[in-house]
C-alpha cells in the first residue's frame, strides 16, 4: 500500500524534477528570470520619464492655444498605444528600430515595452497632478517660482505620491507583460520555460515553474511596494 | 509702490473688475471690504498676476508687471501673497516650507535660510514645529507659518487674501495680531478681509469693492462712522 502512495508521490514530483534539475535547468530559469527582471526595471524607468514628460506637456499645454501641435502629438501616442494590441507593437517597434538582428535583447525589450508603458503612466500621473490641489502652484508661483520650478518642487512630489499605488499596479502589469518578450526574440522566463519544454518533451511543468517565479515576483513586489508607501506617507499623520 | 490703472478682468462674457485705478504707497496699509463675487479677491490677484487682467496696467515700483519685457517670477518674489487656505506644502517639513524658496531660487545658502527660519519660527512661538508637517498644526498656526513663509522672502509688499476666513473663531486673533506686527514694523500691506475691526484699527485707508469698482474709499474713521455710497451703507449695517 505504502509503496503505491509513494509511486503517486513521485509521479507527481518527476516531471518538476525533470524540468527543474537535470543539465542545470534552474540555471535557464534564473538567467530569464533575470532578463524579465532588467527589461521591466529598464522599461518602467523609461515609462515613468515617457510618462511624466507627457503628464507635465498636457497639463502645460492644456490652455495655451500656440503649443497645441505638442498636445496632438502627445494625444495621438496615447491613443494609438492604448487602442492597439500589446504584441503588435513590440513587432512594430522591434522591426522599425531595431533592424540588426544582434542588438542587446535587454535594450530592445525595455526600449519596447517602455514606450508602451509610457502611454499608461502619463494617464495616470496627468491624473495625479490634477489631484494636487491649484492653490499649490498658485502658492509655489507667488514665492517667485517659475511654472516648471513650481511642477518640480512642489507639484511633482506630491503628485507622485499621490498615484505611487496606480504606479506600482502598472509596474506589475509590466513584469507580467514581458511574458510576450519572446516574439522579439528575448529569452525571457516564459521564452525560457518553453524551451525547457520543448527540449523534455513536457511542455506544461515548465510553464508552471515559470507562473510560480511570477507569482513569488508580484508577490514580493507588493510587499515591497507597500513599505515604500508607508515610507512616503508621513506627512499626512 | 503699486498702482493700478484703470484694471478690467472679465471671465467669459462676465466682468468682475470694471476699471480699478488705485495706488499704494510705500508703507501703507490698505484693507479691502466688499460683498462675496465683489471682485475684492481678484482685484487682489490681479496684484502679482496670479489673474492676468483682461486689459488695464499693473505698475509695480513703475515697471508694468504684465510686459513680457519683465520677469514677473522676480517681482513675485518681492510681492508675498497669503491665501486663505493657507497653501502649505503638505509634503514638506514647516522649516523647509519656509526655506524651500529663499534656497531654490538661490536668494540664501541652505544654512542662511534655516537661520532665518528658525529666527521666524521663534518670533511666532513656533520653533518646536519646525520638523513637523502641516498637518499636524491647527489653522491658526497654518497660517501664521504661511505668513512667515512668505517674509522669509524679504518681500516689499504683502497680499492678504481672506486670510482669516477659513480659520475657527478662536484662531482668528492670532493671526490678526501677527499681522499687526508687520503693519507696525512698516511692511506695506494689502489686505482683503471681512474682520472689520482689523481694517479700524490698522489700515491707512480702506476700499470698498463692489461690482468691480471701488465705489468708496477712506480712513478708516470716515469710512465706517460716516459711509456716503448707499451699497456701503446697506454692506456696513449688515455686517457691523
């Protein structure tokens, strides 16, 4: 009796052994994850200055009839970003920019993936700057502050603040979406998990190792992001 | 020090300022009164362009301050102005708030403008507060560090827009007493206010505001024992 239990026991635990250990597999994991891991730090960071330029034009311009060529454009980037499919543009963007086939894969994912986060944080901290209450740039404005002195010192902080969850959100939403990294010919943890498959003739058990790394990454990353939170509330005891 | 010729502002088709000429001296007090949507405040605003006036001049020490010729970032930071909701930034220490502008626009070194903050904050009564947050101080204190804040500038003029009417009754007179100071210090003043017993006791003249042109005009002893315009006359026995 005992010996078929442990047959089970083991049928259930051979696949992920196969598709963990044997020739160093983990190490392919690991190197994914890794690639997953710089793409959505790059990409993020590029997002957020994507983001934030356009946030501070459409609030600037958002009266000005003289620069309203630099609203269009910015209106235009977020809509065609928002209203087409994630994947068609990294094959857009890889095939218009990045023509060399032996271009950093890092820097072709991040630069991709950060012009599409780009669009989403704009939205989100134009709505962030707008939640800071005008008397703070009226304020900031009659100290003697120029307009943008005002955005830098004062606006910003607070906006940033402000939108901190929503941001944090989309950087989650980021690191799941690189899963779609391997059109562009990344090797990233799904690309690396499908390989392992595809090499042990078992396609599922790596996919489910690779959905657990995510699900340990979100995981770690929310608990992160909330200390951080805490961090940038004081003030508001 | 100021003088306005003949300012207009309108929203839209509204026009809430019809030509205000007025000139402030150097030292002078001047309380403004008038009814709610008078154009009181914006008159006031119109002051250090935070309104940018529809047509009519804003001289301010002879410079027309709407002339792209002149840096208005530099003549508003010889015009302090205090709001009525104060205004702090909430996401800065009471010190830095007072330090942040003086440092930035590169006035004082960071140390120079601690000192001053510290010396300012003392001269309230609130040097302990100087590592809280806003808020975690009552309106009061929220405003007298608003107006501190904006001395720290050195300025040559302050605008006061309303600024004891968002605070509970038992705040009001510590506010009013810090600005008594500066009046007696010689700061030039220009304050919107509805505390009647202030613009008595301290103003050079007063103005009152109502449908966008200062209908009356006095020292305070003329104007609130004798009153001629009848919108005055009905405004003062409503609110005296």
């Amino acid at each position: 009796m005992g010996g078929q239990y442990l047959s089970m026991v083991t049928d259930f635990i051979k696949p992920f052994y196969d598709a963990f250990i044997p020739e160093h597999r983990y190490m392919n994991y690991l190197k994914g994850l890794w690639v997953t891991l710089q793409i959505s730090f790059f990409a993020i960071l590029l997002g957020i200055v994507i983001g934030v330029t356009i946030a501070v034009i459409k609030v600037t311009v958002a009266d000005k009839k003289k620069f309203i060529w630099l609203k269009v454009i910015c209106d235009v980037y977020i809509t065609i970003i928002r209203g087409t499919p994630l994947m068609l543009q990294l094959l857009i963007i890889y095939n218009l920019i990045f023509t060399a086939r032996d271009t950093n894969e890092i820097l072709v994912g991040a630069v991709c993936f950060g012009i599409n986060s780009g669009a989403y944080v704009a939205e989100i901290i134009r709505g962030g700057i707008e939640s800071v209450d005008s008397g703070q740039m009226e304020a900031g404005r009659s100290l003697g502050f120029h307009y943008m002195q005002t955005m830098r010192y004062i606006i910003m902080p607070q906006a940033i603040k402000n939108v901190l969850p929503a941001i944090g959100n989309e950087l989650i939403v980021l690191i799941k979406e690189t899963a779609v990294a391997g059109v562009i010919a990344v090797s990233d943890l799904t690309m690396a998990a499908q390989n392992i498959g595809a090499v042990n003739y078992d396609i599922l058990t790596p996919l489910y190792i690779a959905a657990a790394f995510y699900l340990v990454l979100v995981l770690g990353l929310t608990r992160l992001l909330h200390i951080f939170e805490r961090r940038l509330a004081q003030g508001d005891r | 020090m100021i003088v306005s010729n003949n300012l207009r502002k309108s929203y839209g088709k509204h026009e809430v300022l019809k030509g205000i000429s007025e000139k402030i001296e150097k030292g002078e007090k001047v309380v403004i009164i008038g009814p709610s949507g008078s154009g009181k405040s914006t008159f006031l605003r119109c002051l250090n362009l935070l309104e940018i006036p529809t047509s009519g001049q804003i001289l301010f020490k002879g410079e027309d301050i709407a002339d792209p010729k002149n840096n208005i970032n530099k003549i508003r930071q010889k015009v302090g102005m205090v709001f009525q909701h104060f205004n702090l930034f909430p996401h800065l220490t009471i010190k830095e708030n007072i330090t942040i502008a003086p440092v930035k626009l590169g006035i004082l070194t960071k140390e120079e403008a601690d000192k001053k903050a510290i010396e300012l904050l003392r001269r309230i009564g609130l040097e302990d507060k100087a590592e809280a947050y806003p808020k975690q101080l009552s309106g009061g204190q929220k405003q007298r560090i608003a107006i501190i804040r904006a001395l720290a500038m050195n300025p040559e003029v302050l605008l006061f827009d309303e600024p004891t009417s968002a605070l509970d009754p038992e705040m009001v007179g510590e506010v009013l007493e810090l600005m008594k100071e500066l009046a007696e210090d010689g700061m030039t003043m220009v304050v919107v206010t509805h505390e009647m017993g202030f613009a008595r006791e301290v103003a050079n003249r007063v103005l009152f505001i109502d449908e966008g042109i200062v209908k009356e005009q006095n020292t305070p002893d003329e104007f609130f024992t004798n009153p001629q315009n009848p919108r005055l006359k009905e405004f003062l026995s409503k609110v005296l």
